[in-house]
C-alpha cells in the first residue's frame, strides 16, 4: 500500500511537472532529485531494493529495464536515460 501511494505522489508529481511547461532540463533536474532520494545509501546507484523502496520514482518502468548495462545497478545515468524515453518533452516544449 505503501509503494502505491509513494507511487501515485511521484507520478502526480511528473504530470504536473509536464502540465506546467516545465522544459527538459527543468524534467532532468526535477528526475535528479527524485534519484537521489531514492538512493538510500547515496552511492549513485539504485539497487532493484530502493526502487521498489520508492515505488518506482513515479515511472511505472521495470527495474530490469532501467539496468542498460546489465550489472545489476541503476547508475543516475541510466535513470535519466529512462526519464528521457518515457517522459519525451511535449510537443510544446519540442519547439
């Protein structure tokens, strides 16, 4: 229950984020923030643990998917690479 409403706080968070205008680097920042409090240990990875800790960060995203290189870690790199492709500037923003 926990997870679900850390979940549905976060995404809120995004889509108001997004509704407001908020350009990519302001998304990124905002996306930054959201992974370091999600890194528990602050070692600049996400384990499969603290992203299920945190409900996702608010992307309804498998863990599995955000681990690129496969090593078994989220590196913040990896997340905004996730953040980038699944939450693209609206066409707004684009131009």
């Amino acid at each position: 229950m926990r997870h679900s409403i850390v979940f549905l706080i976060l995404l809120l968070l995004v889509s108001g984020a997004r509704a407001q205008g908020f350009d990519t680097r302001t998304m990124e920042s905002f996306a930054t923030g959201l992974f370091e409090q999600m890194d528990l240990d602050h070692d600049g990875f996400l384990t499969a643990e603290e992203y299920a800790h945190a409900g996702g960060g608010g992307f309804p995203v498998d863990y599995e998917l955000l681990d690129l290189n496969g090593d078994g870690v989220v590196a913040k790199s990896e997340y905004l690479l996730a953040v980038r492709k699944f939450h693209p500037p609206t066409h707004q923003q684009a131009i």
